[in-house]
C-alpha cells in the first residue's frame, strides 16, 4: 500500500435517480476524478499498472438507472469503447451517387 491520503469515497448516482421510472442518462464527472485519483493515475493509492493506458484516454463517465445484465446476474460497472453509431459512419463511407445496387 503506498503512503499517502486515505482513500475518498466513492461518488454516487444521485438520489432522485434510483427510483425514477423514466429512462436516464447523466454526466458523472466527479466519477471519473474518483477513478482518476483512485486507481488509474500513478500516484493513486490502488494504482494497477495493467489499467496504465487509461491515463492517456479520453474517458467519458455516465451514471444511468438502465437495468443491465447477464445470465441472471446484474451489471453494476461497465466500460466500452466509443464508437460512432452505424447510421452515421455508414452514410459517410459511402460514395456520392451510390445509393446501392445498380439494376
């Protein structure tokens, strides 16, 4: 363990969002200060040097009140890459003119 300040508590969604019914989605920033100065920066107290690439990422935290999950069991954290959705990256990719096959 390295010496330093104890460890913050981790951020939490807020309060009006577990029981809301509609679908949700909001920025966490203080979440990722959390992640940052916890384990992904070089001095952070639970550093682990495989998530090393992450300091040099653009990381985007969401908190949201979307279930999620797998063979019975509930997602609490998940990371993805960013993608540009399909719609938009194939509309761009293709040549002008070309709405499909020629008959």
């Amino acid at each position: 363990m390295r010496g330093g300040p104890a460890i913050q508590q981790r951020p939490m969604p807020p309060e009006d969002m577990i029981d809301d019914t509609s679908i949700r989605f909001e920025p966490a920033p203080y979440l990722l200060e959390w992640a940052r100065s916890s384990f992904i920066d070089e001095a952070a107290d639970l550093v682990n040097e495989d998530h090393a690439h992450l300091r040099f990422t653009s990381i985007g935290i969401l908190w949201t009140n979307v279930p999620s999950g797998r063979a019975g069991r509930r997602i609490i954290g998940q990371c993805r890459i960013g993608s540009i959705p399909v719609s938009l990256s194939s509309s761009r990719s293709r040549p002008k003119g070309r709405n499909g096959p020629s008959r």
